[in-house]
C-alpha cells in the first residue's frame, strides 16, 4: 500500500516534469503567460512529491521491510539506524531518486527566489530542470526502480523482482537483507556521498540559465552569470566538500596510505570540479570585461556534461572500480542523455553565436586577462588528460582488443607539472593588474614573495636534503612558499591601505576588507586552502616511507625514526555481522615510547568481505599509519604489519577546511550586498586611499 | 696432522664466508623488496587497487610468486617482464611508451602545446585589434553602470589592493 503510494508520487512527478516543460516552452513560444504560471506550479509540486517517494524509502530501510526490494539489498537486522538512513544512497535505485529528489529541490528554490527578478528566463529554466528531472524520474520508473518488490511464484519456484504483483505470484519476504557493502559502513557515508550529488546537482542551475539565456538570445549580457553566481558557487564548494570528505573516507577505509588513487569515480569527480574551477574564474572576465562569453558557455555546459557522466561512471559500472557497486542496463539510456545533453547544447550555442558578440581588447599581453587565460588552459588541460586516461582502457580495448590499465604514475606525470604551473599562477595572477600590467610595478611586488620563498626553500634544502635528495620536491616546496607569501602579501597591502586612509587597526583593517569584497579575499582564502593542501601532497608524494614486515611477540618493525613493537593479536566477534582480528603494537619514536595501537582487519562474513582499519598516530607534522596485513593464526604469536609514514598529510585536511572556510566566505549572502551595490553605483565615490 | 687440521680449519672458517658472500648478493627478499615489484603492477580481477595494497587471496597469491622469484635471483624488471607475458600489459600499473598505448602519454601533451599555440594567436589577436586605429572600443556595458564610472571602480579597486 504505502509502495504503491510512492510509486503514484513518482508517476505523478514523471507526468508533471514533462508537462512543466513543454508548458514552459509553449507558453513562453506563444506569449501565454497562464502557461508559464502553470507550468512553474506543477514543477513546484514535483519537490514535495518526490519528497515523500524519499521519505518512504527511508520509512521502509529504517523498519526493515525486507518485501520491498531496494531494502533487501542494502538493509540488514545488523545495521544501525543511522546507516539504514544512510543506506538510501548506498545502491543504484535510491541513490537516483536521491538524485532527482536532489535536483527537484534546486529547481524549486532558484524558482522561488528568482521568479520576480528573471521573468524572461524563467520558462526555459523550467524546461532544462524539468526536462532533465524526467530523466532521471523515468530511469527511476521505468528502470531501476525503487518500489520494486520481491515476489515467489509458487509453480517455477523462482523469485521475481517486480512493482506490482505477478500473477499466481505471492509475496516474498526474506528473514535478513543483504546489507550495505562493508565498505560502506562507514560514518563517513553521511559526508561524501550526499555532498556529492548535491554538488553534482547543483550544477544544473548555472547551466539551465546559461542554455535559457542562450535561447532567448541574451546570453550577451552577464544577467545569467549574475543570477547564478551564488548558485554556482554553492554547488561547487559542495563538489568541493564531496572530494574532500572523499579524500579523508578514503584515507581511514580503503587502507592503502593515501586520499586519493585516481580511481575512475574519483577521477569523474574531478573532472567536472576542474571545469568548474575555470569556469568560476572565466566569468570573471565577463562580468569585468565583457569578454569570453562563448567560451564561459562552453564551460558550463562542460561542466554540467561531466557532472552527468560522473553519475553515469559512478552508477553504471561501466568503469570498474571501487565505486561500481552495482551494474545495470541503464548504461545505454544514460550515454544517450549525455550525448544529447553535450551535443545540443553546442548545437544551440552555434546557432546563437551572433547574440554573444564581444569586443576583446587587450592593451597588454602583461595583464590578468591573459593569466585568466592560461589558467583557464590548465585546468582544461588537466581535465582532458584526467578524461584521456580514464577512458583510454575502454578505448584501447576497442581498438586493439586488450584492455589496459592507466593507473597513479600515470595521472601524476601528466597533471603533476600542470597543478604546478596553476599553483605558480595561483600566486602571481591577483598582482596583475586588468588591461596591462606596468611590469617595473611587477616586479616589485613580486620581489619579497620571491625572495622569502627561496630562503625557506634553502632552509629547507639544508635540513631535509641529506635525507631526501629529491630536487622535485624542493621545486614543490619553493612553488608553495611562493604562492603562499603572495598570496598573504596580498592581504597586508590591502590592510595597510586602510590602516592609512582610514586610521583603522590591522585587525578591524583586515575585518572590512573581507566585509567589503568579500568575492576577492574569500578567493584569496580559499588560495591558502590551495596552497595548505598542496603542501600536504608535496609531502605525500616525495617524503612518504613505507614498510612491511612479520614480527613475533616482543620483536619490531622499523622504518625512519619508529619502531614497533608487536605485543598480541586476537580474535574476537563484532557488531554489524563481522569477525574482527586486532592487534596490539607499541610505537616508539627514537626509542621514547608514543602510545599503543590497534590495527584491525574486520571480515564480513556474509559478504565475505575483509576490511582493513588502520591505526593511526596524528601530528601536525606527520601521520604513523599502520596497517595489520595478515597474523598467524595458529599459535597467535605473529603477525604481519604494514606502516606508512606520511608527512604533512594533515596539511590536506587542513587546507580542506581553510578551502571551505573562503568559499563560504565568498557566497555568503551578506547584509552588506545592497550597500556593495549602493557604492558601485555613487556617481562621486570618495577616492581611496594611497599607498600602494 | 697439526698442518691438515689448519688447513680445513681455514676451508671451513672460508666456507662461512663463502655463504656469507652468497647470502649478500642474493639476501632473502624482504616484504619491502615484494611491495615495491607490486606497486608496478596490478591484478586483472581487481580492478584499481594495486597489487601491493590488494588483500584478495589472488593477490596475495601473485606477491607469494613474486618473492619466490625475486629469492631464485630474478631482477625486478625480469619479474614484471614475467608477469606482462603471462597475463598481458594490462597488469602494468603505467602504459609503456610504445605502440598503441603511447598515444595516452602523447595526446595530453600534444593539447596542452596546441592549446598554447592558440592562447597565444588569441591574445595577440586581441592585442593588434586595440591597436588598430578604429573607433575605440568600448568596454561591453556590464549591467547598467556606465563606463567611466566602471572605469573608476576598477581603479579604486586596484588601489585599496
């Protein structure tokens, strides 16, 4: 009963997002303004319909209705309530609806708050969200859906997986479900995964108005990048929390060491953050300079094109990897929508071509537009090389017949020196002034962030070089020194201003800068995540130490200044359906004991599936990451360990939460904006201060 | 007598040595020696998780076989050569730079080079249009604030940084 209400929401939402759309359309075709009102009405009721198909998904993972299908298979008695909740987007069926139920609530919040402002643009808004949203509702219906139940017909003894009853057949109800994937199991699944989407959806905003200004011919002015700035931005820190949260569930589950192994999902990930990334600096120069209108179009429809086929890798399998729980025929569907998604909207920017006439003009090859430029060249750079090497064993099975692996070696020699180039520019890009850049003034203010750089990259050379002669990363070390103290220059100029003009202390200095351009110091904040974070990977990538060894009760294990001591393993039952093998090993560091740890490997038994749980020792500095890799089982008196010393990882994650911070610092609706606006618009504003 | 018994003392005391000689060059392979052969390569049933990292049983199969390999003496690049020949390239963690599988090394670098070339064109292109002596060209009218007043923002801006 309450299945078949869930399924009527779904049915109903399908037939509403296809009627939203073409009323849109027509309405705004045939100047019918009814139209226009009724379709938006009917596309506001798609949220609260699919609101509740939601809610009775979770109702019946929560309460273990092991009759509907969905719930058998990622549900079990073991299973806490929280991960049962989490459990709605642990498989393909309930994540799609969180996916459409996602992007029906975008839909509806840019349709209330921005119905008044862009009236013109609101049909065609309509018609992508809603045309996409019955999509996604119909793969949820038509496919892979989430009501299904399971069903025994007693003549053939087979059990049907179906919505509504067979005939002859009778209802099927399992004692236990299968259970989310162990890896899963995690509570880390309440971070990565919904952030995620919401990212991956929220794209969708930028690009429905971006396709509505194209059509209505006025994709000319910046109306569209205004509107949707805040929008885009929102969408792109949640992408950007996802990959973080990603980076951080990878480093405690997945028990390898590291965040981040270029796994095609992680990679599909990327790919649109990257174009995203680019396309939130481009329409700078739009806004700023009226020029890259074509270009900042292509962006977005990059972006939101990636999204999608994010989903696609990530919910089709059609890739392996760590990802692919589950595979399925709406692989074909699904290629299908990106293609059309892509193409058409290239097409449509073709056609329209005319209406985004620019004037590009450029006094000098010396100034931020052409950096904008470059910069926008990288991140597509890295894109497609990341898109290049995740595809290339499909198509390299396609054209020779053996499939082969692209893996981590060959993502970091590609990308390496291109992030490395953007972290170069990172810091020298917000000196350059638009127009043309006097390059004597340059060269000034580049002068002490250049020279502080090299003096701590000696430094560093000095301590660390007897032990690590690797001549990569002092060049890493020295970008990030570099990029870093211009970038914190950059807040002590603009604070000395004010601190000159306006008699202002630093502090209340620095606090008005961030009240009044909140756009520029947020993005300078969120430089120094940048900047935190590639510290961390420098670290990971050239200081890291590792080492594997058995050792009896009382013996060590040893690798750089630590040692480790075995002390005993045992074996015990746990919680959630799973046998765990612990181990007791003592850290010592230049012989000082640290602490005790406990690595374990946990194995469920019903999925048959180990899982490693590292012990970790954190420092600023660096982590003690130890793994127990096997034990004998027999007398109990060995075991197998696997320890990883990574330094400054922790400035990932620090950096992570530094990113976040000045993207929130950036978007945040403030109290200021309307006297922002009152400024820029006073004919006679007071002449600022001196100084630099 | 007292001279044989030296003399098979001194072949025996030679004999540790000589064991001890052996034992250097062909020193038992360490876990250490093992992972660092597997990092280059990866299983073809599990996808993405390298082999040093992988705990199926297949794997760990594959790292017993390596070690038996590296202490009969092989080199890690003849074990790697053994295991590409067994099970194809798809095993190696980086694609060789040769035949079919240079085009994902080349194709990155190639677009990168190309996509300067015409970042370059564009730029001067947008240089030489300002230079050129047509009517000057204004600043596209971003929303409704007009030019000059633009003009001035952007250099109040440029001063408070």
């Amino acid at each position: 009963m309450l299945y078949d209400l869930g399924y009527f929401a779904l049915l109903i939402s399908f037939v509403l997002a296809i009627y939203a759309a073409s009323a849109a359309v027509f309405g705004a075709q045939s100047k019918r303004t009814q139209y226009i009102e009724s379709a938006r009405n009917a596309a506001l009721i798609v949220f609260p319909l699919l609101t509740l198909a939601v809610l009775i998904v979770v109702y019946g993972l929560v309460t273990l209705d092991f009759n509907q299908a969905y719930v058998a298979d990622v549900s079990s008695r073991a299973m806490s309530p929280f991960l049962r909740v989490t459990a709605l987007w642990g498989g393909q069926q309930g994540s799609l609806l969180f996916w459409s139920w996602l992007m029906s609530a975008f839909a509806s919040a840019v349709m209330i708050r921005k119905w008044q402002r862009d009236r013109e643009l609101m049909p065609y808004v309509i018609f992508v969200t809603m045309g996409t949203l019955a999509f996604f509702v119909g793969l949820s219906l038509f496919i892979t859906n989430p009501f299904a139940r399971l069903w025994h017909d007693p003549s053939t003894g087979a059990i049907i997986t179906a919505v509504f009853q067979p005939n002859g057949a009778m209802a099927f109800v399992p004692k236990d479900g299968e259970g989310l994937n162990p890896l899963l199991r995690h509570f880390g699944m309440i971070g990565h995964p919904p952030t995620t989407y919401i990212g991956f959806t929220g794209f969708v905003i930028p690009y429905a108005f971006a396709i509505a200004a194209l059509i209505t011919g006025k994709a000319g002015d910046d109306e569209w990048i205004r509107t949707t700035r805040r929008w885009t931005l929102v969408a792109w820190l949640f992408l950007s929390i996802g990959l973080i949260l990603g980076g951080r569930w990878a480093y405690d589950v997945l028990g390898w060491g590291g965040y981040w192994g270029w796994d095609p999902v992680e990679n599909a990930m990327l790919m649109p953050w990257l174009t995203g990334t680019a396309f939130l600096h481009s329409v700078m120069i739009h806004e700023k300079r009226g020029m890259l209108k074509v270009w900042n179009i292509v962006l977005i429809i990059l972006t939101y094109s990636l999204a999608v086929f994010g989903t696609f890798i990530t919910r089709t399998g059609v890739i392996g990897s760590v990802h692919a729980f589950s595979k399925s025929a709406m692989g074909p569907s699904f290629l299908i929508f990106v293609a059309v998604t892509f193409l058409g909207s290239l097409l449509l920017l073709f056609k329209q071509l005319k209406t985004l006439k620019a004037e590009h003009e450029l006094d000098s090859l010396l100034s931020r537009e052409s950096l904008f430029v470059l910069q926008n060249l990288l991140f597509l750079g890295i894109a497609f090389a990341v898109f290049w090497g995740t595809t290339f064993p499909m198509i390299s099975e396609l054209v020779t017949g053996t499939k082969i692996t692209v893996g981590p070696p060959f993502f970091k020699k590609v990308t390496g020196p291109l992030f490395a180039a953007l972290v170069l520019l990172m810091g020298v890009a917000p000196l350059f002034a638009w127009r043309k850049q006097a390059a004597a003034k340059l060269g000034k203010s580049l002068l002490i962030p250049f020279i502080g750089s090299v003096v701590i990259t000696v430094a560093a050379a000095f301590v660390h070089w007897p032990r690590h002669p690797y001549s990569f990363a002092l060049v890493g070390l020295w970008l990030v020194s570099f990029a870093a103290l211009a970038t914190l220059l950059e807040f002590w100029r603009g604070a000395r201003a004010r601190m000159h003009s306006q008699g202002e202390n630093f502090l209340v200095a620095i606090g008005h800068l961030f009240s009044r351009n909140r756009r520029r110091y947020g993005g300078y904040i969120i430089h120094l995540g940048v900047v935190m974070m590639a510290l961390g990977v420098v670290g990971d990538e050239f200081f890291k130490a590792e080492t594997q060894g058995t050792i009896g009760v009382g013996q060590s294990l040893a690798v750089e200044n630590y040692t480790l001591t075995f002390e005993d393993v045992r074996a015990y039952p746990g919680s959630d359906g799973r046998e765990i093998v612990e181990a007791t090993a003592k850290l010592y560091r230049d012989g000082e004991y640290i602490m005790t740890l406990k690595p374990r490997r946990d194995y469920f038994v019903v999925q048959q599936q180990p899982v490693t749980v590292p012990a970790v020792y954190s420092t600023p500095g660096e982590d003690v990451y130890v793994l127990l890799v096997g034990w004998e089982d027999i007398s109990w008196s060995a075991s197998t360990f696997k320890i990883y010393v990574n330094p400054l990882i922790n400035w990932v994650w620090a950096g992570g939460v530094t990113f976040i911070i000045g993207t929130l610092i950036a978007a945040w609706t403030s109290l200021d904006d309307k006297r922002a606006a009152s400024y820029v618009l006073r004919p006679e504003a007071p002449q600022a201060s001196p100084a630099s | 007598m007292a001279r044989k018994l030296v003399l098979s003392l001194l072949a025996i005391t030679a004999s540790f040595f000589a064991v001890a000689v052996v034992y250097a060059q062909q020193r038992y392979p360490t876990d250490d020696d093992v992972n660092r052969v597997a990092k280059q390569l990866y299983c073809p049933v599990c996808p993405n998780t390298p082999l040093d990292v992988c705990e199926t049983k297949a794997c760990q199969d594959w790292r017993a076989q390596i070690k038996d390999q590296l202490a009969a003496g092989w080199t890690d690049d003849q074990v790697i050569q053994y295991f590409v020949e067994q099970y194809g390239e798809r095993v190696l963690a980086e694609p060789r730079r040769s035949g079919f599988t240079s085009f994902v090394w080349l194709l990155p670098v190639v677009s990168i080079v190309i996509g300067l070339v015409v970042v370059a064109q564009v730029l001067r292109g947008w240089k030489t249009k300002r230079a050129a002596p047509v009517v000057p060209a204004k600043p596209a009218p971003a929303a409704d604030i007009p030019p000059d007043v633009l003009e001035r923002l952007e250099e109040e801006l440029r001063k408070v940084s």
